[in-house]
C-alpha cells in the first residue's frame, strides 16, 4: 500500500491481470462517481433558481391579474361559432378565470418542487468536509447569482411582452427590476423616478433652473458616481475586510468585553487598532474564504476599472452640479424640521448668524484660537484621572484628541416659523473638537440615568403606549403641552452641573467617580470655542447644539430636575411625560381651577 502510484500501472508481469483490472475499475469508478456528484450539483443549483424564477414570474402575474401568453387560451374567435359581442366577452373571462386556475396551479407545483430542490442541496452540502461546503458554498452563490441576472432578463421580456408593470401595483412585495450592463443609465434617464414635491424652499431672489431643481430635489446626501474607480482605495478597503473577517474568527470563543478595555469600546470614537491575529489561529474555512473570494475580486477588478462608469445624474443635472458649486451669493442649507432644502441669500444666512453671535449674553469674540490650549487642558485632566485610577490607560488615550480640528458655527433656517427672513437654530459642529470625546464618554454615564426618569420616552409607539396604560383621570384634571424657548442656550453651567451631580449621586456603581465627570462635563460647557467667517467665540451661557452630551443634559436630566423641584415638591400627583422641549403634562393636583391656573402660569 505505501508504493507510488506508478508502480501500479507497471507492466502485466509484476501485477496479475484481474488485480490490474480491478484497480483499474475502481478509479473509474471514482471518477465516475465524483463526474456524477458534480453534475446532479449543477442540476439541484439550477432547478432551485429556476423554481424561484417561475415562484417569482407566477406571483407577479397574479398580482397584475394577467394570464402568461404560454398559460393562456386561444383568444381568436372561432369562425364557425356566431357569437354576439356580449357572448364572446363572457367566453374571454371565462378563459381568463381558467388561466388564473391553472397558474394557482403550477404556483403551487413550483412551491413544493422548490422546497424539495432546496432540501436535496442542503443534504448535498452537509456530506462534505468543512472545508469543501465553505468551497461550495462561494461557488454555488457564484452560479446562482449568474443564472438569476439570466432568468430576470427573460422575466422582463415576458412582462413587457404581456403588459405587466409590476412596479405600478401599491404595496407589490416585488421591488422593480431594473436593466443591467451598459444601458442600465440610459434606462434611468428615460424612467426618471418620480420627486417629492416642494422639497425646495426658495428664499432667494435668484431664480433656480429646472436642473438645478431637481438636483436639489435629490436630497443633501445624495452621492454623484465618481469618475474612475479608486483601486487603491477598493485594495484598502478589502484588506480591512480580511482583517474584520479574521477578527471575528479569532475572537468568536473569548468572552465579553474586558476590564481593560476602553469606554469608548462600540463606539466610533475608539481609537483605530491595526493589529493582525497571528498566523496559523484563524479557521482554515475562513483562509479559504478569503482566498476565493480575493481571487474572485481580481477578475472582476480589471474589467470593472476598464469599463466607462454610468453616471447616476444626467448631463444637465452634472451641469446644474457645477452651476450650484459655483454661485457664491446663495447658501443652501436643509431646513430645521422636515425634509425641505432652504436656498437663502448668503447675506441673510450672515446676517441672521451675526445677530445671534453678537449678543454677548451667550457668547464672547475671542482674540485668537484656543484650540491647542483646550486640547491641552484635556489632556491633563484626563491624565490625572488615570493617575487616579478612575480610568485605565486605554480609555484615557481614547479620550484625547490627537489632532483637533476648531468647531464651526452654522444655523439651520426655521422656515416653520416664517419665510420671511426665518431665524436659525444654532448648531456649532464639533467633530474632532478637543471637547467631543469627553463629551462622548459624559454621555456614556448620563444615559443609564436617562432611561430610568419617569419621563423618559423612547420614541411615539412608546408614548402612545404609557398613554394608553393611564388609569380613568378625574374631572378636574389638567393637561397642557409647554415649549421651552432657547432651551439649550439658557442653561445656566452651575445650575445644569449640579443636576448632573444629583444625578450620578444615585448611580449604584460610582466608578467612575461623580466628581470626575462633572469635571469633564464642566470643561465640556466651558471651553466650547468655536469659529465663524474667521473669527473665534466662546459660549459663555448654556450649551451647544452639537455636543454629545447636550441632549441628555439638557433634554432630560436638567429639566427633569427643575420639575421635580418645583412642582413635585408641592403638588405630588402632577405628572409629566417626555421631559424635552415639548412636554406633555398632566396635573392632578388638588385645589380650585384658579388656583391651579395661578399656579401654573405664574412668573419664573
């Protein structure tokens, strides 16, 4: 048995002719064998897509109640038959409701050889090796996605051929399938999806042409094709890919999150890590992956960066790109609520910014940039706490900025409230801001504390629910909205810290420690410099649009505190739900009409 296999084949001499044939016949038959398994493969890879396509085909007819040509009676009227109009439109549906049976028919049929195909692949797969399934797995998927781009020509043209429209019928389950290859852009440009209408708010008096408009209309996030493909960018990317992949595999049985882990550990503030899992300790399933699916990529790759990309935005539109980019007198903005795009004149746009930032109540014109001097603050702030113990050393180099960036001011136009030169809502973006990561981690501990207020709300369907859970409310109860006005700018920092720190006082696990935070949060509402049309301010009062902290500091946990304070403290019963900007509040307190009116509006 250890000879090589050539000593097999040696001459008649050395071997007896019926061992020789008998070797012989058993690696034909192997062959043979493993011929025939590949083929009925091939055969259950194609009857599973080809069952689905005739699944897919049936149940569109029946939704646009229309009979297949091949399924359909013969329409003609019969020569030899005198039939009246009437007559011979009742033999028409007749044959009609007959075609509908029958695909009711053969939709089952399909259904159950589907199930039955899928079931026999499946007991394919699992007689194999690890290995070998995860191999068979990226071919079939391979076959199947060829023979679906085959089988869904052939479905359009039997649509177009019998008038059915699928993409017209409300609610259709079966989303519209759209051309393929080259002419799948001239496609899109001869069927336009249709816009949402007033979208775009003009507040200018420079007109917008018809291009201009529905590029607008398309939406702020809209992403024009790029020119060319980026292969070294694309080559990034798949790398990083592989390494997510072998990640995973290597981390799969480690349990949860460790104590030296960072914080920010979930979120996208932590820190980018390149290590690689050492060679040999990744699943050789997910090796094989890899390479196959690499391979499978440089295919593709040389034809795809040959081939013309079809832009997604027709020649007038890519002009009306280049027309929009370079119009200086105009700023488009989205607006504060809604979906609708605002087009202002940028000396409105400046002027509004201008009158909020010169009210020195809210904030003071700085000489120069504070930018280094904050980061550096943090820094040593965050060292210290780490020399405490009350961090460990990953999450204090998460929470400093490496290289910050000065934040931006900029409003959102309120054209809910007027056209007419509407005021804005202030927004200071604070992305890679020397603030933004220790604003992340104060948020990290607010938020537990948040979702425990007995206003907390966490979207309508749960406000309709703790609605409906209400018991039967007395005669003489009140309900009333209230909106607070500049909610987030009129924080006072004293008043909003020492919430905070009546809050986190209640926490059952006290690390990190409460004076620790509020001292992160105090550097967070105190150091909020910012820049606009090159000048630099300090907000003196209240808090910033844009930090990641504000919404629960301001939303929840401050107002929360102001209520329980004065109104809790002295009428009990009252409730309230969704402590924010809008609230919702039912006040069951006890006393006369006049007094609860007294009570309510009276002066702050």
């Amino acid at each position: 048995t250890a000879a090589p296999y050539s000593s097999f084949f040696s001459p008649p001499s050395s071997l007896p002719p019926l061992y020789l044939s008998f070797l012989l016949s058993i690696f034909l038959f192997d062959a043979v064998m493993e011929s025939l398994a590949c083929v009925q493969l091939k055969r259950l890879v194609s009857k599973v897509c080809r069952y689905r396509h005739h699944i897919i085909n049936l149940q569109t007819y029946l939704s646009c109640n229309r009979v297949p040509t091949g399924l359909a009676a013969a329409s003609q009227r019969p020569i030899s038959l005198h039939l009246n109009q009437e007559e011979w439109v009742h033999l028409q549906r007749l044959q009609h409701e007959h075609g509908i049976r029958i695909i009711h028919l053969a939709l089952e049929c399909a259904r159950r050889n589907f199930l039955l195909a899928n079931e026999s692949l499946r007991d394919h797969l699992v007689r194999e090796s690890p290995v070998e399934r995860a191999r068979l797995r990226i071919e079939i998927r391979n076959a199947m996605i060829q023979l679906d781009m085959e089988l869904c020509g052939r479905r359009q043209r039997k649509w177009r051929r019998d008038g059915v429209r699928p993409h017209l019928l409300p609610g259709s389950i079966h989303p519209r399938q759209r051309p393929c290859g080259r002419r799948a852009g001239a496609a899109r440009h001869r069927h336009p999806q249709p816009l949402r209408e007033n979208t775009v708010v003009t507040l200018s008096s420079h007109t917008l042409t018809e291009s201009e408009q529905g590029l607008l209309q398309k939406g702020l996030t809209f992403c024009p094709t790029t020119p060319r493909l980026d292969c070294l960018q694309l080559t990034a990317d798949l790398h990083e890919f592989y390494r997510r992949l072998r990640l995973a595999d290597f981390f799969a049985d480690s349990p949860g999150t460790s104590a030296d882990a960072s914080a920010l550990q979930g979120t996208n503030l932590r820190r980018q890590s390149l290590w690689q899992p050492p060679k040999g300790s990744i699943s050789p399933e997910v090796e094989l992956f890899i390479k196959l699916f690499h391979e499978n990529i440089g295919r593709v790759l040389p034809a795809s960066s040959q081939r013309k990309p079809v832009h997604n935005l027709s020649v007038s539109e890519q002009q009306a790109l280049v027309s929009l980019s370079r119009r200086h007198e105009i700023t488009i903005r989205p607006a504060d609520k809604g979906s609708a795009i605002v087009v202002q004149e940028e000396s409105d746009y400046h002027a509004e910014c201008m009158r909020q930032l010169d009210d020195t109540r809210y904030y003071k014109q700085l000489d120069r940039d504070p930018t280094v001097i904050y980061n550096n603050l943090v820094r040593k702030t965050v060292q210290e706490m780490e020399r405490k113990g009350a961090i460990n050393k990953k999450t204090a180099r998460d929470l400093v900025e490496t290289k910050p960036r000065t934040p931006h001011f900029y409003t959102l136009p309120k054209i809910h409230k007027r056209l007419d030169n509407p005021p804005g809502r202030p927004i200071i973006s604070s992305n890679r801001a020397p603030t933004e990561r220790i604003s992340a981690f104060v948020d990290l501990q607010l938020k537990p504390l948040v979702v425990n207020l007995p206003s907390y709300i966490r979207d309508s369907k749960d406000f309709v629910c703790k609605l409906q859970g209400l018991p039967p409310l007395p005669p003489d109860a009140i309900l009333f909205t209230m909106d607070v006005v500049g909610l987030y700018s009129n924080i006072p920092h004293e008043d909003g810290l020492q919430a905070c720190e009546a809050m986190l006082r209640h926490r059952q696990n006290q690390e990190p420690p409460t004076e620790d935070i509020v001292e992160l949060a105090r550097i967070v509402l105190k150091h909020n410099a910012f820049q606009y049309s090159n000048r630099h301010y300090l907000q003196v009062h209240g808090t910033a649009m844009g930090t990641r902290m504000a919404p629960s500091y301001a939303n929840k946990i401050y107002l929360w505190a102001i209520w329980s304070t004065t109104c809790l403290t002295q009428h009990p019963k009252a409730g309230c739900r969704r402590c924010t900007t809008d609230s919702l509040t039912i006040f069951l307190a006890s006393g006369s009409l006049e007094s609860k009116h007294s009570w309510l509006f009276r002066p702050c």
